[in-house]
C-alpha cells in the first residue's frame, strides 16, 4: 500500500488509551501501536502510528529516551515500509528531538553527539510538527469567539493561558488586529520572546489565572488556552476568581485539554469548545473508528490537517519538493501560515460551522445561558 504521509503521536490518556488498547491491542515493548489508515479526496492516504506513552512521559528523562526509541521504530516503518514522503511530529512527540529536530540521538533513544538527526536519518523526508496549521485554524477561532464574546464592541477582556508557539501567535494575531492592550491578559511564567513582541505595550502578565486581579474581572469575556502544563490547567476554582457570573468563552486547543471534561461540569456559563481542530467541507474518509484517537467525522487535529494539504500539494507537483524546501514548519512565523492558508482554501479546510466540545457538537445558543 502507497501512503503519503505519516502522523506519529503518543497516546491520550483515559477513556482514548483504553479505546485504543482495546481495538487494537497493546504494541510489544518499544514499539508502537498498529497503522490507522485515512485518506483525503481517493489519493492522499495517510497513517496514524500512535507510540505507546503519555504526554506527561515526555517530561522526563526517561521517558523522553522511551518515546524517542518508540518514535523511531515507528518512523523506519513508516518510510522503509510504508514509503511515506511527510512525518508529522504530533502531540508530545514534537518535544522529544529539539524545537527544530536538530538533537543527534541514537537508536535506543539516548542523547549521542556521534548519533543522527531526524533530518539526517531521512534525508529525503518532509518533517513538519503542524504547528503552522493549527494557528491558521486557531487563528479563525480566535475571529469568531471576538465576535461571540464581543471583545471588540463591548470592548471585553480576552485572557491567553500558555505561551507556547500557539500562545505566542494568538498574541500576535490579538496585536495585530489592534486590540487594545487593556483588553488582553497574558497568563504564563514564559517569559522568553515576549518583551520582544509587546514591547512597550501595557498588557497585563500574571503567573497563574488564580493570581489574576483586574477592577472589572466581569469584562473576561474569553480565554485562549494552550497548554496542558499541569501547573497551568484551568480549573473550576481558578475560573471562580475571574468570573463574576458573566459567561465565558473557552477555545482549548491543548491536547490533552487544558479544562477537562470533569472540571467544566463542575462550572456555569462557561462555553468551552475544541481548539485549532480543521473541517474537511469533503473527501476526508477514515478506515478506523476516529473516536480512537480523539476525532469525529469531517474533523482532523490542525496539525494533521497541515501535513494532508502538504501531502496533498506536494503530490500535485509530482512530488517535487523544491516547492516547499523555503517554509519553516517548525516555528510558527507568518510566510509558512499565509502558505497554508491558501493551501487550506485550494482543498476547502477551514472551521467547522458548528463548533465542538469534547468531540461533541455544540447545540446551544448564547441567548439559551443568559
């Protein structure tokens, strides 16, 4: 079977891991789960190849030197078996080789200055971590919970959780569309790039959204989550600190959630939907339940929506790589986004018209919680 391009991911933790486990059972020790296959418009098919970790397992040496010698047997299959052109480094698996794959390592996972790079393993192959397509997604959310949560003609407060790459970009993407600086609030401890972007600007910075204290908390119309640091999950509680019974708009684009199901049950009048998940208009087809790995149908992670358009484009040209060699797609910057942008408007990937909520299609109307 000819596949184009390969998403390798860990696992997500609970009701996927036991779904996952239970279909497909367990991989044997340092390998990695059994391909599910997709395909996009009858040629661009694709393989989801999940290791066998947590997200949290990335945090820590060695689970960081397991993930890594579970990626790598999956990556060798992918290409030597599966001849994929595209890797996607999904999830908690972007972390485990550099920001920019440029950590040499071994075949068992350890750090080895006399090791390869991704790069240099597989010359030939497209690597991307999808960031880039999930902010242009993200960034489409972020237009349309403005107007939900009427940031801009109520002038209203919109807080962003987590300064990741796509924290970093949604606060760009906030600047750039001139919202005042009175109505945004950065919570995070990362403080690397951002003087660089406000400048002299006067938006407020806290460490934790508990810590956060403002005159009018009842103008915190919207939160930008993204992340899933432990330390920096939205919570009941901590929404209690920000909330004066006004609703609140949540866009959660972390993966695990950064509000969890269980703790928004405990809430009122909080709006939380799925985050930086790309709409297929058509063509989209899985040969697997997509519940297995935290999808539905017509609804593909950003990032995986990125390499499919990649794949997809880079097949139309007869697989001449050249015409994607000048992108970075391992930092999110404004020339590979407006190139994706136009990829996903060539192949009709956009923003579901109704959004989600734990893969769940939202049915409520503002007008019903006020």
């Amino acid at each position: 079977m000819k596949v184009d391009c390969a998403f390798i991911a860990n696992v997500l933790p609970g009701k996927f891991y036991e779904n996952i486990n239970t279909a497909q059972g367990r991989p044997v020790e340092y390998s990695f789960y059994k391909p599910l296959f997709l395909e996009f418009n009858k040629i661009t098919p694709g393989a989801f190849l999940a290791i066998d970790c947590y997200p949290e397992d990335c945090l820590n040496k060695f689970g960081i030197i397991k993930a890594r010698k579970q990626f790598l047997q999956a990556l060798k299959y992918a290409v030597e078996e599966l001849g994929v052109k595209i890797v996607l480094l999904s999830a908690s698996s972007k972390r485990l080789f550099g920001k920019e794959i440029e950590i040499k390592v071994n075949w068992s996972g350890n750090h080895d200055n006399y090791g390869f790079t991704l790069k240099e393993l597989y010359p030939d192959i497209l690597f991307t971590n999808g960031d880039n397509g999930t902010a242009v997604i993200l960034n489409l959310e972020i237009d349309s919970i403005l107007e939900k949560a009427e940031i801009i003609t109520k002038n209203n407060i919109v807080v962003i959780n987590g300064l990741g790459l796509l924290g970093l970009d949604s606060l760009q993407y906030l600047i750039d569309k001139n919202i005042p600086d009175e109505q945004i609030i950065i919570v995070s401890n990362h403080t690397n790039n951002l003087k660089e972007i406000i400048g002299l600007k006067n938006i407020q910075i806290f460490s934790s959204i508990n810590k956060i204290k403002i005159k009018n908390s009842n103008k915190i119309r919207a939160i930008i989550n993204c992340t899933h640091n432990p330390s920096s999950l939205i919570t009941a509680n901590n929404l209690n600190v920000i909330q004066n019974g006004q609703p609140i708009h949540v866009i959660d684009v972390a993966v695990p959630y950064g509000l969890s199901e269980i703790e928004l049950n405990k809430c009122t009048n909080i709006l939380r939907q799925d985050g930086g998940n790309a709409y297929f208009e058509s063509g989209l087809e899985f040969y697997f339940n997509p519940e297995l790995c935290g999808l539905t149908d017509n609804i593909l992670y950003g990032c995986f929506a990125e390499t499919v358009a990649l794949s997809s484009y880079v097949e139309d040209s007869g697989y001449k790589f050249n015409c994607v060699k000048s992108y970075d797609f391992f930092n999110v910057n404004f020339k590979t986004k407006e190139f994706l942008k136009e990829l996903f408007k060539k192949y009709k990937i956009s923003i579901a018209p109704i959004a989600y909520n734990f893969n769940r299609k939202i049915n409520f109307l503002i007008a019903d919680i006020l």
